[in-house]
C-alpha cells in the first residue's frame, strides 16, 4: 500500500467567527472579496497547507451563509481555535 497525498484536507466545520477575517478570492491572490465580522456563520470546506519562505499558512476554503466561497489565510496561533470555535490545524 502507497499513500498518495490528496491536494486537500476536507474540514466540514460550521460556526461563527470569533474574530473579523478576510476572505480572498484564491489561495495567491491579495484581492479581498469580504470582510467578515465576528460572530458571523461560515463553514470551513476544505484546508490547505503551503510554506512561504519560513513561515507556514494554512489556507481554508469558506463559505458563507449567503453562499459566497473564498480562501481565509491563518498563521500562527489563528491555527488554535481563535477564528472559529473547534478550528485546531496540527498537520495531517
């Protein structure tokens, strides 16, 4: 049996925001499509990992509750459950 890695990570977690995050339209792209406030319904679909030089970020595709799909960026500790209750990213 060969593992073949999978380009993401599906996550299925629904809830409210626990701070204001960005939402941007791709995983590369610095255009802004949202801000979402806290306390605001989104579910996280799928995660995705990549290093930028040193650092590195955790990409998860959203989606909104009026159906608008888009990629929040998370470093260090965003990683621990301090945008959305129950989000924890240890690797795979």
């Amino acid at each position: 049996i060969i593992e073949i890695s999978q380009p993401y990570h599906y996550v299925g977690l629904k809830g409210r925001t626990l701070k204001p995050i960005s939402l941007y339209q791709d995983k590369t792209s610095e255009l802004i499509v949202a801000q979402l406030p806290k306390n605001y319904e989104i579910e996280i679909l799928l995660a995705d990992t990549q290093k930028y030089g040193q650092e590195l970020r955790y990409d998860f595709l959203v989606k909104t509750k009026f159906g608008l799909v888009g990629w929040i960026r998370l470093t260090g500790e965003d990683i621990f459950g301090t945008v959305l209750k129950g989000l924890y990213f240890a690797g795979d």
